[in-house]
C-alpha cells in the first residue's frame, strides 16, 4: 500500500472579505445563495496579491436537511507586480447554527477556529504570469476559518493554502 502521509509546504493566506448572501431559493442543488467577495489579500513569501471586488464570490449551494453546504468560489487577484491571478476552488463545509449566523450578518454570529468549522479546498490556480506559471500545474488545498468583526464585510473568510509536493 502506498504511504497516505502528503507533504505540504505553505504557501499564501488567503483572506477574503464577504458581504451579505442573496438566495436565489431551492434548486436542483439545493438551496443556491450567492454571497460577494468585495476584496481581499493572498500573502505568503512569493506572492502577494489583493482581491479585485470585480464578480467574486462563492455560489454556496445548501442542503439544510443535512446541514452541508457546498463552495463554488472564483476570485480574481492583481500582484504587486501587477500579474493577474483567477482562483477557483470548490469545498465542503459543515452548516451550523453559527456559520447560519455569520451567513446572514448576526451580530450574536462568532469567529471560527480552523480546527472547528471542517472548512476545507481545493484550489485551482491560473495565470499568464511567467513568474508565476508554477501555480497553473500546482495541487493547492486550503483549510479555512471565519472572522467576525474584521473588516467593512458581513465576515472574512481565511484560508492557510498549501501545495502537495
């Protein structure tokens, strides 16, 4: 049997701020709510890039009866130098009373711990960045948290982002 252990190495943080949901209602998917990225920064030691608030955003898709949501997030990011990133990345995340609350702008809604909402990604990277052409071939996951209070949004979300070496 092949060893199951991935190396990691860390490589940016990825910090995105998220404004008030708007529910589309039930669909083949579940309930199908978009919530905006209005801005937002990708740090981490090659790169260092900031949110457009240009269409970004996640296009959750909710099954309340088993209290799941699944991400549909695109962003759009410009480096310091410049170089235009799109980042897409899917996910799972456990739908409770709290996220319920920080989704809907309550001001009772508490900040996550990354160990504590099971939010986890799989994001994909792409550029025309010679700099950065190694992320369009790389296998990036993310774990992420919430933030409330931080920022002009409803909540920020915050991903740590590793490559699979």
């Amino acid at each position: 049997m092949a060893s199951t252990n991935l190396k990691t190495t860390h490589v940016f943080t990825l910090r995105a701020t998220l404004e008030l949901g708007q529910t589309v209602g039930q669909t083949l998917s579940g309930i199908r709510i978009f919530v905006p990225v209005s801005g937002g920064t990708l740090k981490g030691p090659d790169i260092e890039a900031e949110i457009l608030p240009v269409g970004g955003g996640d296009w959750l898709s909710l099954n309340p009866d088993q209290g799941h949501a699944r991400l549909d997030v695109r962003l759009i990011a410009r480096t310091s130098q410049n170089e235009l990133l799109y980042a897409y990345y899917p996910g799972h995340l456990p739908f409770t009373p709290n996220i319920g609350a920080i989704a809907g702008g309550d001001k009772e809604a508490k900040s996550t711990g990354f160990d504590d909402t099971g939010l986890l990604t799989q994001i994909t990277i792409e550029t025309g960045s010679e700099r950065l052409a190694w992320m369009n071939k790389g296998t990036f996951v993310g774990k992420g948290r919430f933030l409330v209070g931080e920022g002009s949004g409803v909540a920020t979300v915050e991903y740590d982002v590793f490559k699979i070496e």
